[in-house]
C-alpha cells in the first residue's frame, strides 16, 4: 500500500519536531485470560495515523535521518505457528518507507515518546530508555509531540476522509438494518449480533463497545442483555471501524415494533429538531460550542412547546434547565478514535489555553474548539429522564419551578433518546456522512 | 445466584490454604486505544471459578476469616453514566458471600496473590502490598495458592459441566451453520461474523480468536482476510464461551462446496480415525502421553496405508516421524480458559516432577499427567504440510528415506486438516460435549 496521504503526515510531523526524535509505537498485543489468549490487536491511533497498518510490537521513530519503521524480525517458528513473516525489505517497498529490525533501533534518551495504550508496551519502552513512560488520561505526555500530533489529526486528508465515509455508510446501513428487526421478544445482544456481522461482512470490526438498550437514560448501558417489550424505545450507540482504524459513531432511537406513541414521537421530533438545528449551524470558523448551545437552545424551546418546561427558551439555557433532559455535550472529535486523541487528554479537544467549565452539563463538552475545514465531529442532541436528576431538579429551591412536573408525568414512556451523525466540516459548510445515501441531508452547500 | 458448587470451591481452597492469606482479583478493564475504550471485561479465570461474575476491579479475600468480596463502591455518577451498581448488601444477598468495599479492604502483607492478566491491576496490587506482583508466564507466582487453585480447577464439578456441555454444543452448533454455508467466493470473515452471531444469539461470546482459512497448515493463522475458492479445504478452529467464562474449543475441516477431492477424503479420513482412536482409549488413569502417542500412531499407520509414509508405524513413530504432518501436541485441559490454567506455566497441565520434553514435537504437547474423573480435555489431531517441515525431513539424512515424497506431491492441495472435540472423563469412559446430539459416539459406556 503505497499512500501518498501517510508519506505527507510523516513529512509534515518530521517538519514539525524540528530535528527532535519522536518515538512512535504500535504497542503489544494485550493478553485476555493467560499470555497467549488476547484481545485482538489493535495498533495505537497514533501509529495507524502514520503507517496504516496493525504491527503488532513495530516502532516508528521520526528523527534527523527521516522516518524509519523498526519490525520483529521473523523467527525460526514463524512458518510452522503464523506462517512467513514478511522481511524488512518487504515492508519497505510495500510501505515505501524506511524500515529496520526492532533489535538494531537504538533508543536516543531525549525521545519523545507518544504511548500505546498496552501497560506492556510502555513498561518495555520505559525500561529501554531509562526513564518512565505514561499512558493514563492525566499523565504529562511529551507536550511538543503530542501538540505536533493533535495538528497533523486534527484536520482530515483525503484519504482519512474516504475511511470516515465508509465507516459512517457501514454503520448507517446496519442501523437501518436493526431497525427493521427490532421486534418484541429479541434480545439487545442479538440485535447487536446482527449488526456486528454486518459490519464484519463488510471488512470491519467495531469502534467502541455498543450501546443498545431500553434503558436509554443510562448514557453508557453495555449491558446488553435485556429483552425488548411492545412499548420500549431502543436507545442504538454503535458504530463500525474500518480495518486501517477509522471510526464511525452514530446513534438512533427506534420503538420496538415500529409504531411510537404520541409522547415518544413528540420527544423523539424535539430532539430531531436539536439535532438538525446543531448540523445546520457548522461550518468553518463556528465555534462548537455555539453548536452545543443551539442543540440545548432548540432542545428547550421544543420541550416548552409540549409545556414541558415553562419559560423563555434563552433564559431557561442560561439557568442550565436543559441539563435536567441533555446532561451532556452534543459531541466530540472523531476520526481514529471514536472520542479522537482522548488518550491526549483535552489537548486535541480545547483549543489552546481554554479548560472545561466547571458547570454541570457544560463540563461534560469534549469539544471547544473553532470548526476547521477537514475537522470530523458528532452532533448528538439527546432527551433523558434520569431519575437522580429529576429528584436533584425537583428539590431545587430555585429551579423546580421551571418545570411542569405533572405533564412530565404522562411521558413515562420516555427513557432516552439520542441521534447522533458524524459531520465532516467541509470548505463553506458540512456533510452528514452517516446520513443514508438518498437522504437530501447528505451534503450541505 | 446462589450457586452451592461456588461456596464449595471456596470453601475447598480456604481449607487448602491452612489459615494463609490468598488475593484473587477479577482484574480492570483494559484500553483499547483510549483509556475509556476498553476491550470487553473478562474477569481472571481464577477469580470467575470462586465468584462466577465478571465484576471489573472486584477482589475475593480468602483468609482465616473465611471468604470475602470486596467490590467497587458506587459513586455519585453512576445513576447517570452507568446506571445504579448493586451495594455489597446487595451483592451479599445475590452471591451469599460476605462483602465489602474496596476501599475498606486491608491487605496482609504475606497474602498470596493470584494475578490477573492485566498490567493495571497488577500495578495497583504490586503498590498496596509493597513487593512486586507479576503476571507473564515465566514468572514466578505464589506457589501454594497456585497448586491449591490447580487442584481446585483440575477436575470440573456438575455447574462447571453443565456450562462446558452449552458451550461446547453451541459452538457444534455454530460449526454446522458455517459448514452449509461454505462456497466459492465467500471470505473467512463473513464465516466468523456468521459464527460469532450465532454464539451471541445463544448469550455467548468467543473463547479464543478464530483461526478459519484454507491455509490450515499455519498453526496459528489469525487472519480472516482470504476468499474462499472451489477445491479449498477449510480449516475452522473455534469456540464458544459462556457469559460465566467457560470456553469450548472445536475444530472441522471441510471443503468449499461439500465435495471433497479423492486426496482430501483420504487424508480427512486418515485423521478421523486417529481422533476416533485416540478418543476410545480415554478413561480415569490413562497417562494422556498415551492418548496423544496413539493418535500418532493410528496416523502413521493411516499415511503408511496410502504409501505416504514407509515402514512399520511403531517404528517411525518411535522415529518421530509423525512430526514431518502432525507437530503439535493432541490437546490439552479445557475449562475457563482455552488451555486451562496455561496463566500457570505447566503446573496444571503436568503432573508435579514431570517437565516437557526437549523432542520436536513431544515439546508441543501441553498435557501429561493421568485423566481423572472430571477433567475435560481436547482431543485434536492433524495433518499439514509445512513446506519449511518437509525441507528440513527431506533434507535429514535419515529420515527423508521413509517418506515417499513423489506420492506425497500428489497431496498437494491438502493444505491442513485437524479434527477437535472436547471430551469430558468421566467415571469409566468419556463423554464427547461437542458432538453434534444425534451422534451415537456422545457418550461412551
């Protein structure tokens, strides 16, 4: 595979480090239950950003002398238990990069490392270069790598861009896919077998864990053993990823059996509201935030309509009233990673010198950044009755008052619903690339 | 679950320990390229065959005041992001064990540990008790508690059994679908999203990673990437397993198109009745040497009947010429883990005082001791043509004299066959879980 897309990131990272070394590892495979039963090797997002391909244990390292990928090198055993590695040269014309065996890397102290996520791999790597080497949420990183890494990620190439599309398509097929088997009796883990064979069928695997669940007013539900009854909305968070690493997440809310009641369709058409109203506001130089804030803005005017709330729309957000439905962001980054460069904390999140609010709801934003054109972001406006919530709402001196407690009490019925799509920022406006191919939505300007 | 086989198990090891201390955590989730995206939890076999749950960081304390579950406290959040978690007077209730939270668990300096197979999880105990703990299958581990959970896993009670014959019926199951399904054009992928659907559809989740292709002679070949042609034998390696952990372990090797060429027929044969035979002799007090000794044997006697091999099948097995087609060992124990308990090194699979042999092929073999009432283990003899094998026997000035290597040629296109089922010894036989319920050969005596 030769990709002029991953030539170009290499080239412009090596730019960007001004002579320093980076260290770049794919990272071990991880073991399950015993050393050799693991979980299915996926390379860090970083080392798939500039080499494209899962390496178990390979090592790129960007320095003075270029771009240089160090491999195992094949053993004896290789034909009889995996079958022939192939040799350094192979790699090198296959990738068309420079590459080497990973026992004649030598490790240059002052590196800057970017980490796998495997404790194994960083553990090796720490020891090798004498120093510690971190992989948690809140760890320090190597600041001018990770910076130089969240600039190469932010914005999509080309090629990046036809993996997120096909992702995205996958992942909406399968989503209409389920909706047209939800029916009473079937259990979450089938419908989540059903689609996970779709995209399977389809040369992919899957990004995160799904969510797939009545209960959809528990934002992160993996259980997934529950059986579907005639009257349940089901909350669907799933989404595929290609082989190469890219993401898709997009989330749908659906009744079993096809049919709504007049209260989840009325919630169900408030948060389709939000959710249209956010994607139409994208484009370059739009703050996300003001995307965050037009989803709560339309959420609350929608839910006033129903007299769900009582109020001034605007006055309600700035008293925060929507969080007592949408506690959280209306969404993230995307791109290899379902929420891109988390493991680099809010570097890639927050543009530089901003931090998270500390207001309920507001804190919850993984986003604050000015839309670029080539970023990828979800729109996830969403309606939950969460009973903790209520209770604390309910109780508030100041706050109960905006609520008219007994209508709410006729939407029962109502658990949770959220839509989510994957809209890539384009030059003067944005796509929905998880929109179904027919939709008119599907490109905007 | 009030499972009376756990109580027993606990109770059985806390009399083994003789008033020591004994650690076995479940383990921490482990990131996949995030810290928030984690592979699905799998709990350590050890802390699974005393608690039964997968519960992520939870930790069973056996000490001289019985047995105890220390279990994560919930926190504010949970309402919202995970939904309400059990309190331990809850999980007392449900598990009839003695609970606790994690936070109130004080550690004994002396305890043994079992580790799980997480780095994190090790890290974090390795820092309370102050001295390392470590995981990899070299490493030492606490030798007592080790052989006391060996002794404890080893033979299986009726609730392992129970769980055992599902799996192992259900992947029997599952590889008849992918058997009729089979056919030109199809990818090896699509026959897993097929499989793994259908363990889904029955609650279960996948043992070990899949190994389907028609380069059956790749011991370990993982990758799911190849079409299917006419005239491909495929081997399909693959098992079930429970939500309690309980693995199957099952292989078949069928043709592209249900028709199997004359040189392909004869070779499946060949090693059907070296499985066949292989099988018969089992029961309490055979040395499993001797069950994988007999496979050998009955498949050079099976290759020397087709003038593959020449001379008397005593002889070259005791040549080690079997190896040149069959390498690895004929199985091993099965239970939580695919190779039970292999998280030990050889202490489960070799009885006290007896260490692998240094001979090709005989070093492969993960199982000696005598069958007791109870084990299960896998019965899976092969054939493949490695050709990095085949240089070195044809290149041997010995050995090369007894292979007619012209007839072998016309054996081109049988790549790799192997035949796998999951038997059980029981009082004076064995019991075969995984062969389809109508086969006579289920239950022997």
């Amino acid at each position: 595979m030769k990709n002029i897309c991953l030539q170009t990131r290499r080239t412009e990272l090596l730019n960007a480090l001004d002579g320093q070394t980076a260290i770049i590892p794919a990272g071990l495979p991880v073991s399950r239950n015993f050393p050799a039963n693991q979980y299915p090797f996926r390379a860090s997002s970083h080392f798939l950003h500039c080499v494209g391909l899962n390496l178990p244990g390979a090592i790129l390292v960007l320095d003075d002398q270029g771009a240089c990928l160090y491999v195992q090198r094949p053993d004896a055993d290789d034909a009889l238990w995996h079958g022939a590695r192939p040799t350094v040269r192979e790699w090198s014309q296959a990738l068309d990069i420079k590459t080497g065996y990973l026992d004649e890397l030598v490790y240059h102290p002052k590196s800057m490392v970017l980490p796998a996520m495997d404790g194994q791999s960083n553990a090796l790597l720490s020891a090798e270069l004498n120093r510690p080497i971190s992989g948690g949420r809140n760890d320090p990183v190597d600041d001018p790598l990770a910076q130089a890494m969240v600039a190469s990620r932010l914005c999509h190439d080309q090629w990046a861009i036809d993996q997120l599309s096909r992702a995205a398509q996958v992942t909406a097929e399968a989503h209409e896919l389920a909706r047209d088997r939800l029916h009473a009796g079937l259990s979450c883990q089938a419908v989540w077998a059903a689609m996970l064979s779709y995209f399977q069928d389809h040369g992919m695997s899957y990004a995160y864990n799904p969510i797939i669940t009545p209960a959809g007013e528990v934002l992160h539900q993996h259980d997934l053993r529950a059986q579907l009854r005639t009257g349940d909305m089901v909350l669907l968070d799933v989404g595929a990823e290609t082989e190469s690493g890219y993401a898709a997440d997009v989330t749908r809310t659906w009744p079993v059996g096809q049919t709504m009641s007049p209260t989840q369709s009325a919630i169900h058409a408030v948060v389709s509201a939000a959710h249209k109203a956010a994607i139409e506001l994208i484009k370059p130089g739009v703050e996300y935030r003001a995307i965050h804030r037009q989803a709560c803005l339309t959420l609350v005017r929608g839910l006033c309509d129903l007299g769900l709330l009582i109020g001034n729309p605007m006055d309600l957000v700035e008293d925060n009233m929507h969080t007592l439905f949408f506690p959280h962001g209306v969404g993230h980054l995307l791109g290899l990673d379902v929420h891109d460069m988390e493991d680099l904390g809010d570097r890639a999140g927050y543009a530089p010198g901003r931090r998270r609010s500390e207001l309920f709801g507001w804190s919850f934003l993984r986003l604050d950044r000015p839309l670029e054109h080539g970023m990828l972001v979800t729109v996830e406006p969403g309606f939950y009755q969460v009973d903790d919530l209520k209770r604390r709402f309910l109780n508030h001196p100041y706050k109960a008052q905006f609520v008219n407690w007994s209508e709410l009490d006729a939407y029962s019925d109502v658990r949770g619903v959220r839509i989510e799509d994957d809209i890539l920022v384009t030059a003067d406006g944005w796509c929905n690339l998880s929109a179904p191919a027919d939709d008119a939505r599907m490109v905007k300007r």
